[in-house]
C-alpha cells in the first residue's frame, strides 16, 4: 500500500501570505504552491508515512469543511505526483546486498533528494549503476578521476582504455597513480587502484591506442555510456570520431577536459538534441572570426583535473540513472579563476547533419 510521506530535506513551509513552499532552499528543487484552501498545507502535514492517500484526503476534509472530497483528493494526488512525497512503505531493491546498501548508502541519500520523479526512492539509481557498463577511454588527468569517481559510485562494470606510462610528470594531478607506478602501463595500475576500492564491481582493462574509428567502436560495443577523457589522435579529431561512432552505436557519451582554469564537460546521445559536430559548428559561427578555438592544453593542477573527471563522471551518472535529469546535446563548464562566467553552450542540430539532423540516417550497430 502507497503510505506517502514528505521527504527529507522537502519539508514544506508556508508563508504569511498561504503560499506552501516545498522541497527547501536547494535551487532547482523547490516548489511553490498557492493554497488558498489551506488543502495543500493540511495534505502534506497528514503525509508522515502512516496513511494512505485516501486516508489522507479523508482527514483534509475533516480538517477543512470548505474542501470537497474529490478536491482533497485532487490536491493529495497532485502532490504525490510532485516527487517531494516518497512511499514510506517501498521495499529495498532486492538486487542490492547489505554490504552494498551500506557502501552506498550516502548515495542513496543524494538522488532520494535530488530525484522528483514519483515513485522512485534513491535505491532505484543505485540498482541502475550496478547493472551498467561504462567505458573510460583515456586515464589521464580527467579520465583518472572520473574512473575513481565511477568504482566509487557502484558502476557494475567499469572498462578502462589506455595507452601510456606513468610518468613523473602525471603525478601533479592523476589520482590513481603513485611514485611507485613510474614506468608500468597506466591502465595496469588504475585497474589494480580501482580493484581495490571497490571489489563489489567488476573493473576491467586493455592497453592500447585508438587509431581509427574501426578501433572506437571495437571498445564502446555493448557500453552503456562512453565517457571520453582521451584527447588524441587530435587530426580529424576523436571527438568526431567518438561522435559518429556512437551515434551508430546506439551508446551515450561524455567528453571532458580542461584549458588551464577552464573546465568543461559534455554530453551527447542519440536523438536527443544537438550532436557534437552541431555544438562545434554553432561555436564557429558565434565567434569572431578568425578567432582561434583550444579546447585543450597542457596547463592543469590537481584541482582542475579534479573538478573536470568529477563533472565527467557526474554526467554519466546522470545519463545512466536519470537523476539529475541529463542535459544532452549541450557543453556546460566554469572558469575557475572567473567564477562568475559559466559555460553553457547549446546549439540546434542543424537540418543536413549526417548525424543527427532531420536527414540522418545512421546504420545502428547492435548492442
């Protein structure tokens, strides 16, 4: 039985005015509602975890004479349907085992407040993590950190994809290496770190180079999500690649990375809205001509590396358990030493784009 309680941090308040405000001060959250009735108030006081929706309708009324039945139902099934009510009676995931309701059970906390889809309870996202597979392509300054951030978090199944060394060099800012790794192949010593930080997940991976689009899509077959952290070959681009491919695969992606304090992060999937390519040419006409486009460089410390894996691993989270709802086709960011000027970049698919404009047509590969 549905036994609707208000939320945790969604407790409401009302104004002198009558105006019921739920969901807290977090921007993005909150709700205001005009309750001339005082419906809307006594509703919520009632949902503690201990009546059902009828019951709650029923006590409205006897609190308020002035509100009909069908009104006071209407008013606690706007409510549920609001997602700052949760189902004091749903059951835990039965995927999930103690060890892992207590390994995640912070996380659990985060998307059971930040989720308003009605219903879901927080474990929901947590049981979609740990039934996916995501590829990290790239273990440098962002891949490293948006790999840690993944095991983290309880991706299922967590490939890794690398060509390089640790070098002296790497150890100003990539998280899973130590002086000890000096000379062995990153992906070995990222595979072995993230073994060990969370052996409730499988972490796999392969050392190698992406030399062309043939070799991109042999490594996103069968992911969930794609999150892009490499930045060569950088001729056509493996961002274009990375574009293309997916598309044909059928697999959502990610790219981030960083220009000295400029941070940024996207994200792309199929059929809905702008592809890279689209985002890139929108970019050109915007600019002033002649104006040089560096979306990547060699400045970096830790906390920038930090901030760029941790908003890449953020966005795949997102694409996998739809909480944050995801923002695709869209290049988002900040300026570390310019706190005021954020990124926010999107661009309509252009009509004649092979990829996803309203002529694409685009051979799928299988999953």
């Amino acid at each position: 039985m549905l036994l609707p309680r208000v939320k945790r941090k969604h407790e409401p308040h009302r104004f002198d005015d009558g105006t019921v405000r739920i969901g807290g001060e977090i921007y993005g959250l909150a709700t205001e509602i005009s309750d001339p009735t005082g419906g809307a108030w006594a509703a919520l006081t009632l949902m503690d975890g201990t009546r059902s929706p009828a019951d709650v309708a029923e006590a409205v009324c006897r609190r308020l004479p002035g509100v009909s039945a069908l009104q006071a139902s209407r008013i606690v099934a706007a409510l549920i349907a609001s997602g700052h009510v949760e189902d004091a009676s749903a059951p835990i995931p039965g995927e999930l085992s103690e060890r892992e309701r207590e390994r995640y059970n912070r996380s659990q906390a985060f998307f059971h407040q930040v989720d308003l889809a009605p219903g879901r309870q927080g474990w929901d996202a947590q049981v979609r993590l740990r039934a996916a597979r995501v590829v990290v392509l790239g273990l440098g300054g962002t891949g490293s950190h948006a790999a840690w951030a993944l095991a983290a978090s309880g991706v299922g199944r967590l490939h890794c994809v690398d060509a390089d060394v640790v070098e002296l060099s790497n150890l100003n800012r990539q998280v899973l290496y130590t002086e000890d790794d000096l000379g062995r192949a990153k992906v070995d010593a990222a595979v072995g770190r993230l073994r060990r930080l969370n052996s409730d997940i499988e972490v796999t991976g392969e050392r190698r180079a992406i030399g062309s689009e043939a070799d991109l899509l042999s490594v996103v077959t069968g992911a969930d999500v794609l999150a892009l952290c490499a930045d060569e070959p950088r001729e056509p681009g493996i961002r274009i690649w990375a574009n293309r491919i997916c598309a044909r695969a059928g697999v959502p992606w990610v790219g981030g990375g960083y220009n000295g304090p400029l941070v940024t992060v996207g994200a792309f999937a199929p059929g809905r809205g702008a592809c890279y390519e689209c985002l890139a040419a929108g970019e050109a006409r915007r600019r002033r001509p002649g104006l040089p486009v560096d979306l990547g460089g060699p400045g970096v410390v830790a906390a920038s590396a930090g901030v760029s894996g941790h908003l890449v691993a953020h966005s795949v989270i997102s694409l996998l358990t739809g909480v944050p709802e995801p923002t695709t086709g869209t290049v988002i960011g900040l300026n570390l030493i310019a706190p005021d000027q954020h990124v926010w970049v999107r661009h309509p698919p252009r009509p004649e784009c092979p990829v996803c404009g309203s002529d694409a047509e685009i051979d799928r590969v299988t999953k």
